[in-house]
C-alpha cells in the first residue's frame, strides 16, 4: 500500500505514503453501499488491516463499541463484525499447524496502460499528466464495473455447488503507483485493486465468498477491456492514435501511442531487458540439462524464476512524485536530446493526423468475428467463451485505434462466431471447423496451408496467416455476389457486409445449384440473363459512338485479313473461369 517506499516503523500509513510519493489508495465498487463506505474515501490502515487481513467490517471497531454499549458480550460483538466465514475457521485444533488452510482474503488486480503511456505520463508536462492519470481512472472504473456486473459470482452451500451474480457488487480498494521495481527507477504508471473476496449473496443478503475461478478466468478478457477504454479516453481528450508494435517476432504486437520515439521504450522497459537476461542464460542451462528447449509452461516457469532472481529491494529513499519526474526527464535528455524529450506531445498530435488519414476505423462485425475465430482457433485449438471475448475486444483495439466502439460491439462478434462457426469440442470446451467454410475444390483448399505446413512458425504468425485466408475467402463471396457471377460449386456461410448475422446460401436439393436466400432465384440463370442484358447493352453503344465517327471523319479503314487476330472460342461444355469474362464484356 505504500508502494516501493521505505515505511518506519511507527509511521502512520498516509504519512508514508505521501513520503514515497504515491497517493493515499481509495476505495470503489458498488459493494460499499452494504457496508456505509463511499466511493472514493480513503483507505485507512485500519480499514484494510480488518477487511483484507480479518474478513470483518471495515468499521468493525465503532460497531463492537456500539454494541458493548448496548450489553453484548465481546463474543458476540465481534461476531456481528464478521463478513461470511470466520478465518479462525481455517484453523482446527485436531490438524496439524503446517496443514492449516491460509484464509484467501482478495484478489490483486494490477492496470497498467501501454508502454509509451508511461512515457507521454512521465516525460511530459503536468497537463498532459493529469489528463492521463485521469484517463487511467476512467478505464479502472469501468473495467471493474463489467467485473461487478457480468463476471462476478458468489458461492454458497457445501463445496460452493451454487454460484449467482453478488447481490450488491464489489468492495475494492485501489492503490495508484508509479515507478517499476528496476535498479535505476523508471517511470511505471500502474494500480493496485485490491478486490476482497467478501460479497453478499443474492437470495439472502448474507456475505459470502466470491468464486475465485469465475473472476481469474475472465482476467484477460478483462485486461483487455481496460486497454480499449484506455485508448478511447486518451484519443478523445488529446487527439492521439494508436498504433500496433511488433516486440516478439511472431507474437502478439502491443498498442503504442504514434508518434513517440521507440528509443524512449527501450529505456523505459530496463526491469525486462534485466528479466530477458537472466532468462536466457536460463534457457541454456535447461536445454544442457534436458536436451531440448522448454516448451510453453517450461518456459512460463523459466521467466517466473527470472523475474523472481532479478528483482531488487525496495528503495530506501523518500522522494515526492515530482523528484522522480525531474530525474526521468533529466535521464531522457542525457540519452536522446532534449528535443526527443520537448516535442513528445507536438509529435504524436502530427502521426495522429497521420494515422487518421491511411486509416478508417470501421468495424465490420462479419471480418471480425472470422478474424477471432481464426486466431483463437490456430492459437488454442479448444477454448471458451471469454477467450473469443478477449480476441474481440483486441481486433476492435487493432482496428479503432483509439476511437470509441458501440456498446455491446464485443459481445455481438462472440456471438457471431458461435452462431456461424463454432462446434462442441467437449462438454465444456468449443472448437471450429475451418475447412467447413471452404469449397472442397484444389484452388480453394490452397488457403488452408498456413495450417498445416507451417508448422514451425510461432502460433500467432500461423493465425494470423488463417484469418487473412478467412477474410481473403470473405471478399471474394462478397464480390461475386455483388458483380452476380458464378459462385463456387459449394455452398459457403459468408456473412453480408452489415452488422447484422450472417445468410448462408441455399443449395439446390439434386443439382446443387445456388439459390438466393430469400427468393429461391436460380443465380446461375439470374447471372447468365445479366450479362446477355449487360453485351446488348454495351453493344449498341459501341455501334452508336462508331456511326458519330464515321458521320464526321469518314468510315475507319478497316484490317488486312493477314493482321486480324483469330476469334475467341470457348470448347462445348466448358465455363468461363470465375472472376473472368468473355466476348469483351466487363
């Protein structure tokens, strides 16, 4: 709670944190309500030191006291102040110590903005500071609002076998920090939400406790949701645009604000130039043990060990946030000039000009939901709900750029790709069929190599191959629906360019032939009358404009046989190949 300042023993918690130059943490959630708190008051010592370290009421000293007075033993006084289960629970006098159950109290949930926010945060002027921090808030507030409304489930019962909505919301104490725990300290605009796991229950007001699966498995998808809203506020207050970084090869690319100078990120990032460090040497040490490199949880548990082995101490020292912001800024200017530095905000205002004119922020909910649907696929075979969601809310972050979405956007692609593309792997699990939406011709299978023969590239370039087949596959229904020629010999569920769900075509019961979905039209014919209207058409124009020249300079001379080409002939039984014309027209 007081960040990585150094606290005295006997100093009181606000007085330690104004000295390490973090604001005092305040509280938030629509849980206050049930226990008389406000939002946005002050997170006491005493209040966390009761609700995060006892599970009991965060004023649990004035109600004892009151009902003292009214002549209840201490037993029972105390008893009143509990929230849910009493941890002295976790403890039994039969067990032995070291099987105790430890009491799980809260959640810490961690904001933290991209990588050049921190810079524009810490290197530029007091304005633009504040406007971010509050653009931060802002972003908080409403990621734990979705927690609290579509996320959050209580327990009751033996073994917590039913699960609703809490009946009033969350309890959260939310404690804002700034620097990075690197030796030379760096500028690391971030909060702590201290989420207690005491809620009350629907049907009965009591307090319970939140299920902890329900909340950690939606963390992604909620992380997310903070970046996009992030971006949305900082576009809307300074003007900004974002734009897609590449920091791995082959994996995911991260938001930055465009126009801040990618010099400035690396010597922002210093604490994980220091973890890839260690984690390289590692990886060596694992692949001479093992005789291979570490697969994906190796690795994850290489890169926990890392961090854990290149963390420093807390400072010692006392500083004001303005100390810190002066030797930042100081230590930019040494490194890359103090222009780099001075015209920060001048010049993302003109990449955001930039930005704006090459790109048109437009959702198309049918690209999008192919684009989930292909990356989360290749990425993970089996997944959920909430990893479609997550999947969603970052092709909306790729494809605004900071503008604002329409409510519910998110949601309505998930249930695009469940409506259209989505088949039960398991009892819980989800999976798509990708081959289903293709023809079971040679040309069209094409598309689908990026999944089977470039296995050794990393899994998002592989997904990211898939979807702009998908999308690839998209246009091309699109536009043969709208110029009317010839579909594929197989149906395929391509959605229209609207938000609105996808039609599939319908295909004739013997001879396969494609019918529009509303009329039951047969395309084939409809196509070939338009272009015989469309020659007759073009036709009499061509002979028209050839009489108005020769009425005024005379008949054009015609070709010796020798020069004139030989006609086009098309074989019996053949079909023009689609996408092509014949007899000149277009």
């Amino acid at each position: 709670m007081v960040g990585d300042g150094y606290r005295r023993a006997g100093t009181p918690l606000r007085a330690a944190q104004d000295e390490a130059g973090v604001p005092p943490g305040v509280w938030k959630g629509r849980g206050l309500a049930a226990l008389g708190l406000t939002a946005g008051d002050v997170v006491t010592e005493r209040q966390a030191e009761l609700l995060l370290g006892e599970g009991r009421h965060p004023d649990a000293d004035r109600i004892e006291r009151e009902l003292l007075a009214q002549g209840k033993s201490p037993e029972q006084a105390r008893r009143v102040t509990v929230l849910g289960r009493p941890i002295e629970h976790n403890r039994s006098p039969k067990t032995d110590k070291a099987k105790e159950r430890i009491p799980w109290l809260a959640f810490d949930l961690t904001f933290r903005p991209p990588p050049t926010a921190h810079i524009a945060w810490a290197l530029m002027d007091d304005r633009h500071r504040r406007v971010l921090e509050l653009c931060n808030g802002i972003a908080q507030d409403k990621t734990l609002a979705w927690l609290e409304e579509s996320v959050a489930e209580i327990r009751w019962k033996a073994g917590g076998k039913e699960r609703d909505r809490v009946k009033d919301g969350l309890v959260v104490a939310v404690f804002q920090h700034y620097e990075s725990r690197a030796t030379e300290s760096r500028p690391l605009l971030h909060a702590h939400a201290v989420v207690s796991i005491r809620a009350r229950r629907p049907h009965d007001g009591k307090w319970g406790n939140l299920s902890a699966d329900s909340l950690m498995t939606h963390i992604v998808a909620a992380d997310t949701l903070y970046t996009l809203y992030f971006m949305e506020e900082v576009s809307a207050r300074l003007g900004w645009a974002w734009e897609p970084r590449e920091v791995t090869p082959g994996r995911r690319p991260v938001m930055d604000i465009a126009g801040i100078d990618r010099r400035l990120i690396g010597w922002q990032s210093t604490r994980r130039q220091q973890i890839e460090d260690a984690l390289s040497v590692l990886t060596d040490k694992y692949e001479e043990r093992q005789g291979h490199a570490p697969g994906e949880k190796a690795g994850y548990a290489l890169a926990c060990q890392a961090a854990d082995q290149t963390r420093p101490p807390k400072r010692t020292e006392l500083l004001s946030l303005s100390e810190p912001r002066r030797r930042w800024r100081e230590s930019a200017i040494r490194a890359f000039g103090a222009c780099t530095v001075y015209r920060l905000a001048e010049r993302a205002r003109v990449a955001a000009a930039a930005v704006w004119a090459r790109v048109r922020p437009v959702v198309d909910v049918a690209l999008a939901a192919v684009d989930v649907v292909a990356v989360v696929y290749v990425m993970r075979g089996a997944f959920k709900r909430h990893h479609l969601l997550a999947e969603a809310r970052r092709h909306l972050s790729y494809v605004l750029r900071g503008r604002p979405h329409e409510p519910g956007l998110d949601e309505q692609i998930v249930q695009t790709v469940v409506d259209d593309y989505i088949c039960p792997a398991s009892r819980r699990m989800m999976t798509a069929d990708l081959r289903a939406l293709y023809p079971r011709d040679t040309e069209d299978q094409a598309v689908l190599r990026p999944l089977t023969r470039k296995r050794t590239a990393p899994p998002y370039e592989r997904a990211r191959l898939a979807a702009d087949a998908l999308a690839a596959r998209v246009h091309a229904v699109r536009r043969a629906e709208r110029l009317r020629s010839r579909t594929r010999p197989r149906t395929v569920a391509v959605p229209a360019a609207s938000r609105s769900h996808p039609r599939p075509f319908r295909t004739g019961p013997k001879d396969g032939r494609l019918l529009e979905p509303e009329t039951g039209v047969d395309t084939v014919e409809r196509t070939r009358q338009t272009l015989e209207a469309a020659a007759a058409q073009v036709a009499a124009t061509l002979q028209d404009s050839r009489r108005a020249r020769e009425a005024a300079h005379g008949p054009r001379p015609q070709p010796t046989p020798a020069t004139t080409p030989p006609p086009r002939t098309q074989q019996p039984g053949t079909q023009p190949a689609p996408g092509r014309t014949t007899g000149g027209v277009t």
